[in-house]
C-alpha cells in the first residue's frame, strides 16, 4: 500500500467521520503508519552473523557484494539459494538502533535493496551511572552492551521500564550464545547477579513482553559512584551506615566518603544491592557497631538485614 494512498485515507477518516463515532479507526492506522518497515535481524550487531531471505535473491547469491549502511559487509556467502549471510560491519555515527539501506550488488549493478535494523555494541562502564535510556519494544526487541569485566560477581538492574518484561543475557565471544541470568521479574527492574572472569563481556537486553519503552542499564561489581547519598543515624550513634545510590547523574561530589570523613571511620564492607531506582551501596562503619565482616556480610546477602533483594547483592570486604 502506497504512502500517499495511506494518508488519503487517514484523512477521509479524520474528516468525514460522524460526529459521534469513535476515534478507534484513526488510532489503529497511524498505529499501523509508525510500524516500521525494514527487517530486524536476529541480531544486527557489530561482528554478529546474519541472514537476509527472501525470493527475490534467487540466481543473486554468488559473486556479490552486501553493502549495510553504506560500509561493505564481510563473510558474504550463499546460505540456500534464496538466503545471503554476512557478518554485520560497524557503521560509523549511528548510536542506537537504527533503520539502514541494505544493497546487493553484483558486478557493480544493484539487483536487491531493503532496509535493515542496525544495532550498535555500546561500550558501557561499570560502577558508573548512565543517563541514557535505550528505546526498545516488542518488534525492535534487543539491544547490545560490551563491558570490560573483573574476576568477580557482577549485579545488573534495568530499570525504568515499569509496563514491559526485559530479560539480560550475556556472553564472552562475539557470536558466542547468549546466557540469560536475569529472567525473574514479569515487569518492573529487572536484576540478578552472575559470576565473570575478566575480559570483554557483552550483554544483551531483550524485551519479552509488555508495552515498549524505554530502560536504563547499571551494572556493578563494587562500591558504586554515586548521584545522591545519605547517611543513617540511630540507638545514639553519631553514625552508623552510609548509602550511596547510583542514579542516573550527574555524580554527587557529596557522596557517603564525603559525609563520612569527618568521623575518620573504618569501612568493614560495602553492600551494592539492586532496586526499582537503579543500584545503591550500603557503607558499612566499624566505629558504627559494624566492626564484623562475618555478620555484615550475612546481613548484605540474607534477609532481614536492612539491605534488599539479598538474593541478587553483593557484598565487597572493605
């Protein structure tokens, strides 16, 4: 169906409608207008290897070149006779997912065109707050992060997303298959913890269902840097805990080592723990009746012992 087609209708529709009708026929057909058209890949990241079917590749998948976004693909071969794979070059500038021209040439002559959805491989940062929130939906449903991971236990929390389900995998090689470990919630902040040796991790969000939206990602392996922070007080302490909660920025200069260091305390161990609101890490002072690793760590990871979703913490000795 034609655009121009399209909108003729959508305005005879607007216009000459009786008065008392619904608003049910305009609403589904610019529903229908804002799908979009291009083919999503089952993945569509830099690196990953991909396939186009389609009849109208028939006696055009040998001696081709595949252009994506205007940058030549690699690994160009014929999987059937009406399927090309090729490996999904990194296309310069385009920072999120993306609608890109998709062109078969051969002999220098195009003899296929099409768009497909690109999606980059975000390098995020650990330990650190992000204040981008990443569109994703039912059709356009993944998206990808590259992560420089220690040997130690790592705490991811999407948040954000409160009407749909968003599921967290991850895997080690490029085309490696994707793990999922954080699978619980139905909707809402989605978190788990998972266990990584040291290298490049990559992480892929997927919406299972629900409305589309948009989330935040934070990801942990130690104390995190805060946006806001509050010390507690109580039983006539000067203090007792300290609470550093990694919004989504800017970084707060007046974080729980600040606030603390007028006391001079000794830290016994830090307690980051995931949430509806993103990460916080509960601070932990000997000179505040918390001088016991043993019992401090208990309280991080079992529940009752004032931090949350115990299950999914972690707990840093010092």
């Amino acid at each position: 169906m034609k655009p121009v087609f399209l909108i003729t209708i959508f305005l005879c529709l607007s216009t000459c409608k009786k008065k008392d009708s619904s608003n049910t026929d305009e609403i589904l057909l610019g529903l229908f207008l804002l799908q979009p058209t291009d083919l999503i890949l089952e993945l569509g990241y830099p690196g990953s290897q991909n396939q186009i079917k389609n009849s109208d590749l028939v006696g055009k998948t040998s001696g081709i070149t595949v252009k994506v976004g205007g940058v030549t693909a690699t690994n160009v071969s014929a999987a059937s006779s009406d399927t090309i794979q090729f490996t999904m070059p990194t296309i310069p500038g385009v920072s999120e997912n993306a609608a890109v021209d998709f062109i078969v040439e051969k002999d220098g002559a195009t003899v296929y065109t099409t768009k497909v959805r690109y999606r980059p491989l975000l390098s995020w940062t650990i330990n650190e707050p992000h204040a981008i929130y990443r569109p994703i939906d039912g059709r356009d449903n993944k998206s990808f992060f590259q992560i420089t991971a220690t040997t130690a236990t790592h705490v991811f929390n999407t948040f954000g997303h409160n009407l749909s389900d968003l599921d967290i995998y991850y895997f080690t090689s490029l085309n490696g298959t994707p793990i999922p470990f954080a699978n619980k919630r139905r909707d809402g902040a989605e978190f788990n913890r998972v266990a990584l040796n040291a290298g490049t991790v990559y992480v892929m969000v997927q919406h299972i269902s629900g409305f589309g939206g948009s989330y935040n990602l934070q990801i942990a392996n130690s104390g995190v840097a805060a946006t806001s922070s509050a010390k507690l007080t109580y039983s006539g302490w000067t203090f007792n805990l300290c609470y550093d909660t990694m919004g989504t920025g800017p970084i707060t200069a007046n974080n729980c080592d600040t606030q603390m260091s007028v006391y001079n305390p000794t830290r016994t161990g830090r307690c980051t723990y995931p949430g509806d609101q993103g990460l916080t890490t509960r601070n932990y002072y000997a000179e505040g009746g918390f001088a016991n690793q043993t019992t401090n760590q208990t309280g991080c990871l079992n529940p009752g012992g004032g931090s949350s979703n115990e299950a999914e913490a972690i707990f840093i000795a010092d």
